[in-house]
C-alpha cells in the first residue's frame, strides 16, 4: 500500500513539475515580450519627444501620464473584489488583455498619416492618447488576476528568480533595441517623421500580442478549495479597508515608501526634454537614452535579486530608495556637463523607477502577507498609490512653453524630485524584513 502511495506521490509530484515549467516558459513569454514593446513605446525617452512632434504642450505630456497612471492603478481594488476567492483567475485576464492590446494594432496607421494634414496631426495625438490609456487600463485591471496567477505558480525562491530572469532577459534585448533600432529608425533618413514613430508604434503593438499569446498559454495552478470564500458585500469590502492598512503597520510603511520615491515620476517624462533643449541634441538622443535605461535594468536587477536572497527584501527597497534619490540629483550635478555624462540619470532610472521598483515593492510584499489576503493587499498597494498619477502633471506646472523653471539655476522640478524622495529614503530605513 505504502509503495502505491509513493508512486501516487512520484506521479503528483511530475505532474506539478510539469505545470511549473510550462507556466515558466509561458510567463517568460508573457513578460519578456511585454517588455520588448514597452522598448519600442518608451516612456520616458520616446514618447515624450513623440507628443511634443505631435504639437503636445508640456502640460498635455504631463497629463498623458497622469490619465495611463490613473487607468492603470484607480480600478484594481475594484477586481480584486470581484476576484478575490475564486478559483479561477485566467479566463478574465485573458479577456480583458485581449480588448484592450488589439485595438494598438490601428495607432501605427494614424501616426503613418500624421503629417498628411494638421487634422491628420491632431488626430494622431487624440489617438495616441486614447489607445496608450485603453492599453494602460486593461494592464491594470488585469494586474491582480496575473499576479495571484504568479504568486501561485512558483515558490518565493522562483518567484523571486523569475522576476530577476525576465528582467534580466528583457533589459539586454532593449538594449540591442534601443541603440540599433528605435535610434537608427529615429536617424534613419528612409523612415522622416512621422513614418519613423509608425514603425515604432508597429512594431510594439506586434510584441504585445506575442505577449498576449503567453497569457493563453497559462496553466491555472489549481486553486486550494479551503481558500474559496464567499463575497462579502461591496460597502463592507470597502470599510474594512482602512482597517487592514491599520493593523500593518509594515505594509502601511511600504506604500508610504512607494509615494515618497514614485515622486521621481513628476521629473521622468521631463529629463529627456531637457537634455534635448539644454544641448540642442536631434531626436536620435532619445534612443542612446532610452538604451541607458535598459542598462540600468540589466546592471540593477541582478543587484536587488542579489539583496532580497543574501540580505532581505527590506535591504533591496532601501537600496532602491537611493537609486531613486540619485537620479534627480544626478540631472542637476553631473548630468548637466553633457548629453554624455546625462545618460547617467536614464540609467539610474531605468533599473530604479520602473521595473526596478514594480519588483523590489511585490517581492517584499509577497513575502509579507499572508496568502489568503494576498489579491486585496496586492490592488491596495496600488490604489494608495493612485496620488502618484498626479506627479507628472505636477512636474509640468515647472515646464511652461518649454523652459524650466530654476532655482539657483537648477531646475526647481528635479531639486523637489530630490527633496521627496529623500524623504522616502528615510523612511525605507525604518522599514523591518518580513516576517
């Protein structure tokens, strides 16, 4: 008897081996070319300059990205109510990833026709706008059902390892990407403007439905019947909310954290902007800094898997603190002696205040909390953060008809960028490992 339970054990065990790698390549997928399109759609280097070509003021460039911020985060406690308890997570985010991805396979075409008219102009900026946020709102409504997804598929260690590869993975072809394509394509006399942002724009919503071909890939880890649970009603949903931030006070510390260093946004779409206008550099710039970025995701990833595993994941978002510090301060000291030496700040803030950041503050707290209360404190992280949308336009109000307001002769946008997310250092250091 004990010989076929063992066997029965073997078989279960191969079985679930087989899951893990099927899930590990399907989400490698998934995740790595999701990460090549935002290559080509970059958001700090490239679409700023596209806006601004598109007839964008800087406070519409500002407000584009508080209106993605918005789409993205403001919806997500709403379907981690709908979803919390159940059993199954794939088939909406398959749904949602779908209607709202498809629909970026038309933007090439209004931007190809941009310069045929200052109507084609006009139209090409309102859809770019629309589609980007449309995009924007499907990644966040379908956030929490993708990540309850991860959290199951893979233990902490490979959990962990998993966000560290794609990354990894992702940020070396972004550097091919960035240095021999969307930098040749924005040089390159055969694509003039606006045929060049077409080609881009192609490409990316080309890499986004592979991406969506990993999610159907997906196989749903089984969901443990005793963590089914009943829905309670919306009001009471929403009521005992305050309470859970109440009594955890480390998770309460970790989202205060994320707004003081998220405040980096306010200056993020702005650097590449001024770079341009400062050294009187072509569009071209855009590309050699979009390839620090990815640079900076392929030179710090490593270093916060590396802190997480030796140290502790609060050590990791400590360390991302500083990064996120260093970056405004390098805009105004060093970074300000060429366009050179400006690289600097795009490579601190590629590995810090995107991807960096979404990894460092999930894999702490997906080491904190408990299981069944996962998918609510994953979409409350994000709701807290909604404020952030805010920053950018922010940061706009010190960017009026292209110049920048100063201090001293420092930017002032990039000295309050400093001066906040200091803060959040600070309070990093009060943060304690998980239990």
């Amino acid at each position: 008897m004990g010989y076929y339970q063992g066997m029965d054990l073997e078989q279960s065990g191969e079985r679930e081996g087989a899951h893990v790698r099927r899930n590990l390549f399907a989400l490698l997928l998934d995740v790595t070319f999701f990460s090549i399109g935002m290559a080509f759609t970059d958001p700090s280097a490239v679409l700023p300059v596209l806006l601004k070509r598109l007839g964008g003021s800087s406070l519409l460039i500002g407000g584009f990205v508080t209106l993605r911020y918005l789409a993205f985060n403001s919806l997500q406690i709403v379907v981690a109510y709908a979803m919390h308890g159940k059993p199954r997570q794939k088939p909406f985010l398959v749904f949602i990833a779908a209607v709202t991805r498809l629909p970026l396979l038309a933007l090439p075409y209004f931007l190809y026709h941009a310069a045929d008219s200052d109507g084609a102009r006009s139209r090409a900026l309102v859809a770019l706008v629309l589609l980007l946020t449309l995009w924007a709102l499907g990644d966040g409504l379908g956030y929490v059902p993708w990540m309850e997804i991860v959290a199951r598929a893979f233990s902490g260690k490979v959990r962990g390892r998993f966000f560290a590869v794609t990354q990894l993975l992702s940020g070396l072809i972004s550097i091919a990407i960035a240095a021999f394509l969307v930098r040749g394509v924005l040089a390159s006399s055969l694509f003039p403007f606006p045929h060049n942002y077409a080609l881009l724009m192609l490409v990316a919503a080309l890499m986004f439905q592979i991406s969506l071909i990993g999610v159907l890939m997906i196989r749903e880890p089984p969901f443990p019947a005793s963590a089914v649970q009943a829905h309670i009603p919306l009001i009471a949903y929403f009521k005992r909310l305050p309470g859970l931030v109440r009594s955890n006070p480390s998770f309460a510390r970790l989202a205060g954290i994320q707004l003081l260093i998220g405040f980096g946004s306010a200056s993020a779409p702005f650097y590449v902007l001024y770079a341009l206008r400062r050294f009187h550099l072509p569009d071209s710039w855009s590309g050699i800094y979009q390839t620090a970025s990815a640079v900076g995701i392929v030179a710090l990833m490593p270093l916060w898997t590396y802190l997480s595993e030796k140290r502790n994941p609060a050590t990791a978002v400590r360390a991302l603190a500083l990064g996120c510090l260093l970056t405004p301060v390098m805009a105004f000291t060093l970074g300000s002696l060429s366009p050179v030496l400006f690289a600097l700040v795009f490579l601190l803030m590629g590995g810090t205040l995107g991807w960096g950041m979404w990894i460092v503050l999930n894999h702490y707290l997906l080491s904190h909390i408990a299981e069944d209360e996962r998918p609510v404190f994953i979409a409350l992280i994000n709701l807290l953060f909604v404020p952030s949308a805010f920053y950018p336009s922010l940061g706009s109000l010190f960017v009026l008809h292209d110049r920048f307001a100063t201090f001293a002769g420092l930017p002032v946008l990039f000295l309050l960028t400093a001066a906040v997310t200091a803060t959040g250092l600070v309070l990093a250091f009060r943060l304690p490992a998980p239990g």
